[in-house]
C-alpha cells in the first residue's frame, strides 16, 4: 500500500457503500455502550426499520466501568440477563460475540472448554440459547509468553495461513451439541462447510 486511492478504487468505495446503504445493515459504533443505550437503539431499529437480527460486538467491552474490587462476572452476568430481556421484549434473535482471554487453550480435564471460564463465558451461557466456541486447528499464540521477533511473525503468518476452524457447539437449548470443522475464507471474511472433521454429536442434557 502506498497510501493513494486510484480512480478504479474510489470507484469501487462508493460502489460498497451504496450497497451498504440499500442493504438494511445498520451500524452504530459508540466509545461506549451500556445496557439502556442498547434498549434504545434496538427500540429504534425494531420500531422503525423492523430489523430482524440485533449483533453486538464485543459483550466483553460493554459496560466497561469495573472500578478496582469490583465484581467482574457479576457486572457480566446483569449485562447478558439484560441482552435477554431486550430479545424477550422486542421479539428479535441477539447474536453476541465475545473475545475469550488466553489460557483457555491449556484447560485439560472436566474444563477442557471455555464454558468453564467464571469470569466471562459461564455468567453468559447461563442466559445464552446456543454456545458456540470458535477454535482454530493450531491455537492461539499465548500473548503471555516472552517471544524473540522472529517468532512473532511466525505466528503472524501462521494466523494469516489458517483455514481450518473447529466449531464447539456448548450448549443447544433446543439440539445437539458437539464438535464439526468449518472453512474460512480469508478473501471474503466468509466460514464455510469444509472438512468434515469431528462430527461428534452429544444430546443436551
């Protein structure tokens, strides 16, 4: 990149945000977001463009007013009963992302998955219909350890080389759960059905 927009560039920005504009995604970014902020933005779209799916993106940095000695997993816990209650009241499906922290790569036994995460992932499933971990094939690089240059851009180009994804379905109030593998398409920011990989199904208890 050498920081100039060519015409044929320029041309295809306004292209994308003519589409953006007539596809009925709406966009808010905010410095923050707490849950009566969401109430009202969602009674917005829900009211006067009858949207039909809410994404929040990260819940993890909503509310994010933790003062020292402050109880982390509680404040989280009030923020996913209340994403509950707006899905209850404006009859509309919520999909959540949510960053996980490192370390969880390393949990062996009866917490082999992020479900056992207190802080984060457990006061969200609680309230969640459907879990869903995404975890590559090699893992994460752990942010944590001490690492020369060069090996942090192995692990750049490893992120950028990866493909395979595997899929943990947690928890299904209403299915399965298990383990399948998906795709991604870098090009397109796309998961799609690739390897088959383990299609381990578990009836939810």
């Amino acid at each position: 990149m050498d920081g100039f927009v060519l015409n044929d560039d320029l041309s295809r920005i306004t292209n994308a945000k003519n589409d953006l504009k007539n596809s009925g995604v709406f966009i808010e970014d905010p410095a923050e977001l707490n849950l009566q902020e969401l109430r009202e933005s969602v009674g917005l779209l829900v009211r006067g463009h009858r949207v039909g799916l809410i994404i929040v993106d990260r819940l993890d940095l909503m509310g994010a007013t933790w003062k020292s000695g402050e109880n982390r997993q509680r404040e989280i816990a009030e923020i996913s009963s209340g994403i509950k209650k707006l899905a209850v009241e404006f009859n509309v499906p919520f999909l959540v992302l949510v960053e996980q922290g490192p370390g969880l790569d390393s949990r062996t036994g009866a917490c082999d998955h992020a479900l056992c995460d207190q802080d984060l992932s457990a006061p969200i499933a609680r309230f969640a219909d459907v879990v869903y971990f995404l975890h590559p094939e090699d893992g994460y690089p752990n942010p944590c350890e001490e690492a020369d240059p060069e090996s942090l851009l192995e692990d750049v180009r490893k992120l950028q080389k990866r493909t395979s994804v595997t899929v943990l379905i947690a928890k299904n109030r209403n299915g399965l759960v298990g383990n399948t593998t998906l795709s991604f398409m870098e090009k397109i920011g796309r998961f799609v059905s690739g390897q088959t990989g383990d299609q381990t199904q578990i009836p939810n208890s």
